[in-house]
C-alpha cells in the first residue's frame, strides 16, 4: 500500500484482498495442493456492493 493513499479505505480494501488471494494459497492442505499443482490460481478482486460490479486487482 502506498505511504498517503488518496483514499486509504480504497487502498486498505484492495491490501486486504490481495493478502487474502496470497494466503488462499497456501493455508489450508488442500487449496496449497491444488495451487502447487497448478490447478488453481487465486485473484484478488474487490466487490462493489452499490454497483454489483466486482473488481480484478
């Protein structure tokens, strides 16, 4: 996250899901098998509730 984000409840969102994508991948047993297979992959994105639209990071 930049040092003074314009919004920092926009910047800590977009943190929070991309650590989240980073440890789906290796927390549990099976999701760390199946991404050191190559059979999954996790994204990050961020759902805008007012629009519905999700957001790809």
């Amino acid at each position: 996250m930049a040092d003074s984000p314009a919004d920092l409840l926009v910047a800590a969102t977009a943190q929070n899901a991309e650590n989240d994508a980073t440890r789906a991948e290796s927390d549990g047993p099976i999701l760390s098998e199946l991404h050191g297979s190559g059979n999954i992959r996790s994204a990050a994105t961020v759902y805008e509730i007012s629009t519905g639209q999700g957001t790809f990071l």
